[in-house]
C-alpha cells in the first residue's frame, strides 16, 4: 500500500481527503481479511467516492 498528498485544509467533508492517493495492490484480500480490526474492513456498507482514476474489482 502506497499513500501520498496532503490534506486539503479548509476544507470539510470528502473535500478533505481530495489531495489523498491510496494505491492498494494486494493478492487474497477477501470481505473477512482487508487487513485488520484496528484498520479498515470492506463490508456491505463501504463506499468508495472515485476522485480521480479507476476502480478495479
């Protein structure tokens, strides 16, 4: 998993995390495994608002 850009300050809501790129490329991740209780988990309920690029999968 790679992570860059900055917050945009001033900002409130989605807007906040405009300036974020998250690039996850992984192998065997599964609703019961995208990496652990004290991080993220994809469930029924987990939305992704695409800003720029592709979502694939």
């Amino acid at each position: 998993m790679n992570i860059s850009g900055d917050f945009n300050e001033g900002t409130r809501g989605p807007d906040y995390f405009k300036n974020i790129k998250i690039d996850l490329i992984g192998e065997n991740l599964t609703d019961g495994n995208f990496l652990t209780e004290e991080g993220l988990r994809w469930t029924d309920k987990t939305e992704v608002e695409i800003i720029s690029g592709t979502e694939v999968g």
